[in-house]
C-alpha cells in the first residue's frame, strides 16, 4: 500500500522537482554480485521514493534518462579512454589495466560504457532541467561518480558524471557552478578537472586522505591559478560524528557558496559517512543528512536562485541506509522534508527486506552516536584551517 503523505511544505517550495530513473531497459551499472557498489542501492531508493508519495506526477515527477553522447563524455573524458572503455566492455582483449581497470575496485563489467553513459546521461537530463526552467531542483540518484579521471577508471567509477554535467552547463553559457560534495571520500576527480577553472568552485568534506582512499583532499589544494581558492577541501578525522560534521559545514559552505554566487548549485550526495558504512569510518546518522538537505535546500535558493542538481554518490549499506538517506534528500528537495513520516511503508519494508534478505530499519530516524572530545577538536583545527586559508581569498574574515 503506498504512504501518500499529508504535506505541509518547507519555505523554499519549488515550482517543480524531478527525479530521473536511468530506465528498465538500460544496462546495470553492475562491477559484479560481490562489488560493494550493490546496483540495487539505486531500484531500492526509487522504490521508497514511490511507496512514500512523493512522486506525485504534476509538481514531482520521475523523468527518464537518456545517454551521454560520446561528444559530451568528450567533454571530460579523453577520446583514447572513451575508446577503451567501449571496447572493453564489449569483451575486446587489451591492456585494460592502463586505464585504471583491472580486478579489486573496477573490474571490467559488460555493457560497461552503455551502462555508465546511461548514468552520465542521467545527470545531463537532470542537468538540463534546472537550467531549461523545467524543474527548479533535480535528482540523480545513480550519478555521483566523483572520482573517474579523464583517462582512468577510479574508485568504482567509470565516467565522472558530474564533472561531466558542471562542463556542459559551462559550455551552455553559465558563468559559475558551485560543487558540493558531502561523500566519506573526497571528490578526487572533480577537483582535478576543474582545477584551474575559475568558474567552479569545489568543495568537499570528507574523512581525511590520510586515512582513507583516495588519499588526496588536503587543505592545501585550493587550486591554481586564477582558481586559487576555488578547490576547498574539510578534510575530517575517523569517527567525526553528527554535531561536529555539521558545524564544519555549517561554517564553510554557505559562507563560500554565497559569497561565489553560482548559478547553479551541484551536489553530490554520498552517505557513506554513517556510522555503519564498511568502507569508512565516521559517524554520521540519518540526522545529519535531514539537517543537510535543508541547508543545502535553503542555500540552493538563497545562492543559486533555487537551481540545484544533485547526485547520489557513496554508501554501501546498500539497503539499510542508502534508501532513507537519498529519500530524505529528495523529500526535502520536494518540499516535505519536515512533514515525512518517520515510519517507513511497509510496502516498501516488505519488498526491500526480500531483496536484502535481512531485516532492515524500520524508521527514517535512528539513534545518535556519541562522538569523543578529541575529535571535536581535531574537527575544529580542520575548520580553522580552512579559513585561515581559504576564505581571505574570496574576501571573507576567517
């Protein structure tokens, strides 16, 4: 039975909001049944999406993917590994290796630049949204693929679908995108693309690099150039829980974001920081991502004149947390964030506790988790850091 929900809408209601579904028909995004990242993650979070009403049809619609041209992908991606990918995935032999693929975090999988171009395609189609007037906010939950390089394969990614959307709204005339990245890990390879680009700022909060892959996410990356100060970076230690993750967002990104007043805001939306996730370590609940998506709702409309595109990212408790996380998100993009039942459908419990074969929790909401002192401190250097740093550069008092 679906949830259709009595909703009393936030103060930032847009217009129009839409979620994109990559399709039936398309190609998993699948590296194999014992990768971490489970395809499942995304058709479980589309269902509770559903079974929660928030797709209403006329103000909340699911719109279909499309996929990425090669010339979009080109945007980004060198055509030599645009090539490679093609022919891999088709079962060519070749020094696969070269371009970071290879047995461990990206395995060479079938239909592997279908399935990722559909992906890429996804974000465009969300992308296009925003910046047509057709939906103030967009979802991509299968997107947030931050760590593919333009000639390699990277951290379960293949094609780096935001990176990809931010230089195609570029190239459709937009002077300045703000990228906000909330994943465990830091978004290695947007930064890297847009490095040198004074028109996308970047920023990412994140365990710090030196305990957790990709290693890189330091301070001191703040960009080249005429981008000096245009990379940020919140690197943050191991078991950083609820109250002070959001206190380092809190004091970074909004300030930065509207003092660059970007005409679209993109995000991605990893939630491999929650406490449970087994490939990291820190220590957030489903609290933290509730409180964040109302600033980023508030700060989308406060900085971006409500555009804001959003992607998925991280988490590999592929059942029991990604599906609440990426609801909450888009409930608070749709308006009802604050009137969401907590309980979850029991359609939807029924039918993801088949695919997950376990039982799951039956709540949006969950326990919090005590933090130490220590690394409240530790968290507060990392803030000052980043403000001593970078914020005199955009004219801001640290």
């Amino acid at each position: 039975m679906v949830v259709v929900p009595s909703w009393v809408p936030c103060h930032n209601v847009s217009e129009r909001v839409e979620v994109v579904w990559f399709g039936d028909d398309a190609s998993r995004y699948d590296h194999g049944r014992d990768h971490p990242l489970r395809p499942e993650r995304v058709t479980l979070t589309r269902r509770l999406i559903h079974d929660y009403g928030l797709v209403d049809g006329s103000r909340v619609r699911e719109t279909p993917a499309r996929d990425a041209t090669l010339d979009e992908l080109g945007l980004v991606h060198a055509e030599r590994y645009i090539d490679a990918v093609i022919r891999a995935g088709r079962g060519e032999p070749g020094s696969w290796w070269e371009f970071g693929f290879g047995p461990g975090d990206n395995p060479v999988f079938p239909h592997m630049h279908e399935a990722s171009s559909r992906v890429v395609g996804a974000t465009l189609a969300a992308a296009d949204a925003v910046l047509s007037g057709r939906a103030e906010h967009a979802f991509n939950p299968a997107g947030g693929l931050h760590h593919a390089l333009p000639s390699r394969a990277s951290g379960f990614c293949v094609y780096d679908d935001p990176a990809v959307a931010i230089a195609w709204l570029l190239d459709q005339g937009v002077a300045r995108v703000a990228y906000v990245d909330v994943d465990v890990h830091h978004g290695d390879g947007v930064q890297s693309i847009f490095y040198a680009d004074p028109r996308v700022l970047t920023i990412s909060l994140h365990q710090d690099g030196r305990t957790l892959f990709p290693g890189t996410g330091f301070v001191d990356e703040v960009g080249a150039g005429d981008a000096a100060g245009t990379s940020v970076n919140v690197p943050l230690p191991p078991f950083t829980g609820d109250d002070a993750w959001l206190r380092a967002f809190r004091e970074v990104v909004p300030p930065l974001v509207e003092t660059f007043r970007p005409e679209v805001l993109v995000t991605q939306l990893g939630c491999d920081s929650h406490h449970t996730d087994p490939l990291a370590n820190l220590g957030l609940t489903t609290a933290a991502y509730r409180a964040t998506a109302v600033a980023l709702h508030e700060l989308a409309h406060r900085a971006a004149g409500g555009r804001w595109l959003a992607t998925g990212g991280g988490g590999y408790q592929w059942a029991s947390v990604v599906p609440r996380a990426w609801t909450i998100y888009f409930a608070e993009m749709a308006g009802a964030g604050a009137s969401l039942p907590d309980d979850l459908p029991p359609s939807w419990l029924e039918a993801a506790g088949r695919v997950a074969g376990h039982a799951l929790p039956t709540t949006l909401s969950e326990p919090a988790v005590p933090a130490a002192r220590a690394v409240d401190e530790a968290v507060d250097r990392s803030i000052d850091a980043v403000k001593h740093l970078v914020f005199p550069m955009h004219g801001l008092r640290p």
